[in-house]
C-alpha cells in the first residue's frame, strides 16, 4: 500500500507516490485515522482474501511528510472481530 501527494495540495494534482510502501504485503484499502492530535494510525484488511480478513493497524511516524511505519509488519496490531 503506497502513498502519493498532490504537488499543489488539490484533488487534481500532480501527484507523486512515495518511492517506498507503507505497507508491503498484501492488504486491502487504508484510511488514516488520528486518535490524539500527535498520533496517526493507518487501518486497512489483511490479508485481503476472504474469509480471513481482520482488521490491521499501524502507528505512522512523519504523516504529512515522508510517512513510514512506526512499527515491524510482524508485531503490527491485528484486530478479530467477534462472531
């Protein structure tokens, strides 16, 4: 999972991507949520095959400019929703 910028700060761009992921593996649709006003957390499915999506979340470090993950893929907090 990538990250791009607009250049000009607008919906139209230009726009350029991070030359490195956010997320490596395979995962499904992110979005940035901000629990305190200094932290950034990342949430998205992974895996993204069915049935065994769960939720993932990961603390990012930098949101705004040069974004990378706070934390290795493998210690990354997974959530299982009760059935």
């Amino acid at each position: 999972m990538g990250l791009a910028r607009s250049r000009n700060e607008t919906i139209e761009g230009p726009w350029d991507h991070d030359p490195e992921p956010l997320w490596a593996e395979d995962g499904g649709h992110g979005m940035f949520f901000h629990p305190t006003p200094d932290e950034t957390i990342l949430v998205f499915h992974h895996p993204n095959h069915l049935p065994n999506e769960r939720t993932k979340m990961i603390a990012i470090a930098g949101f705004g400019a040069g974004a990378t993950t706070e934390q290795d893929p493998a210690t990354a907090l997974t959530a299982t929703a009760a059935r």
